[in-house]
C-alpha cells in the first residue's frame, strides 16, 4: 500500500528491486495527488516536466489523458522520458486510475543493458565515444503541437552509451522520441545509424515487457536503463493516469 507511511526496510526493499528489475509494478493502489508525490520524493527532487509550462493545476504532475477526440496519445514511440534535459529524469511513476472498456493501453518496456549487450564488440566500440544531441521540439513540437515555452524546449548532448550510476552497467543511450543527430557524422550516416539501433530495439522481443493495466495500477521504471512505448490501440476509448517523475544528480556519462 503506497498511500501510507512506508518504513525504511520495506523502502529499502522497493529501492533495491527497482534496480535489479528495472520496471515495478503495484496494484490496486488508491493514491490522492500528494500521496503520489510522497512516494515520489522518497526517490529524489520531482520533476517538472517541460510542457507544463502551459499551466496545470500541479507542477510536479504530468496529466497522462487519451480520449476519443485526442489527435495523440503521449509516448506512443520508444522513447525515455525527456532526455531533451540536461538531468533527464532517473526514473517515472505513471499512476493508472481509467483504462479503456475495449481493453488495451498496454505499455511495452525495453531493457537497454540487454540492447548494448546483443550488439557486436566492433559496433559497441564504434558508439563508445560518439555523442548524440536530444532535443524537446521533436516530441514537443512535431507530435503534440504545444506552443514551446520562452527560449524554447532544452536541447542537451549525451554519450551514446552511458554507465548506470548505481549498478555500474553500460546502456544504449538513444531513443526515437528525442535523439536527432549523432555529432560528428554526415546527415545520412547519423541517420541510418540511429536508424539501426532504434529497429534493433522496436523489433528484438527478448528486450521487452509489456505491461497490461488495470484501473489504480502504478508503474515505475528505472529510466536510465529502460525504454518505453505507449499503444494507442484503444479508440474510441478513453485512458486516464498522473505521472510524477524524480530527477537524477547526475548527468548520462560514459
């Protein structure tokens, strides 16, 4: 029950299977707002994610709304969550309280140490080294068509492969959702490299798992290491959830 107090042992028990799993999984749970949060900053600072800028009720809580007359469902690509900043979030709490009567809405997770691992020793050492630039405006601009705040949405570099800071592991550090160019290369090189590593991902079965939500179902996943995908399968229907997010206090690096 993550509405009340948690003692340190049973906290500390979450921390560590959060590492070792990647992608948690808790049922029937019934979470106000603040409550959500609570459990969120036993991880860390929360997140404010950069569309909220439009005005919200919450800063700290990132509205996750599809229904019949969305032109978009958020995260419908593989992506990790806002690698755009210069902290990308350490990891996503998406608290699920309205699914779709027809079923579906399931979310698809992909293990990025298992991505790096599967690739050959001369590709692994040609990304090793290579920076890739993230941008806000692809997702942001091109698919939701939200008006970009002052300055517009954060772009920021990144290695290609990053270590975990707490388990020590190499990760495949790109994603379709942010990642526009790999630095140093033609155009049509950068293009069809990255185009590669995201096929490799999107079609490899052995990288993933799918979560099925329940209504008051949250999810939370080690974004450093993990890659979502949001299906859109459900329209007409309508699907509902918040999202609070932790920053991490470090930077990807190699």
């Amino acid at each position: 029950d993550l509405s009340g107090d948690l003692s340190n042992e049973i906290f500390t028990e979450i921390y560590q299977a959060h590492l070792d799993y990647m992608v948690l999984v808790f049922r029937d749970q019934h979470l106000d707002r603040e409550q959500h949060k609570v459990f969120g900053r036993r991880f860390g600072r929360l997140h404010v994610h950069p569309t909220n800028h439009v005005g919200t009720r919450d800063d700290e809580i990132l509205v996750v709304k599809t229904s019949a007359k969305s032109t978009y469902t958020a995260g419908d690509t593989w992506h990790t969550d806002v690698t755009c900043d210069e902290y990308p979030p350490l990891g996503s709490m998406l608290y699920i309280t309205e699914t779709p009567e027809c079923g579906g809405g399931d979310t698809l997770y992909a293990d990025m140490y298992l991505a790096y691992e599967l690739l050959s020793d001369k590709m692994k050492q040609m990304l090793e080294g290579m920076t890739a630039v993230h941008d806000g405006g692809i997702p942001y601009v091109g698919l939701y068509n939200t008006v970009p705040p002052e300055g517009g949405y954060a772009r920021n570099e990144h290695p290609e492969i990053v270590t975990h800071p707490e388990t020590g592991k190499k990760v495949l550090y790109v994603n379709s959702g942010f990642t526009s160019h790999i630095k140093g290369l033609k155009p049509f090189e950068s293009r069809a490299l990255l185009d590669m590593l995201y096929q490799h991902i999107a079609q490899t079965p052995s990288l993933t798992c799918r979560v099925e939500w329940q209504p008051n179902t949250l999810t939370f996943w080690d974004n450093r290491c993990t890659q979502h995908h949001a299906i859109w399968d459900y329209h007409p229907y309508s699907r509902y959830g918040e999202r609070v997010s932790i920053v991490a206090d470090k930077r990807p690096s190699a």
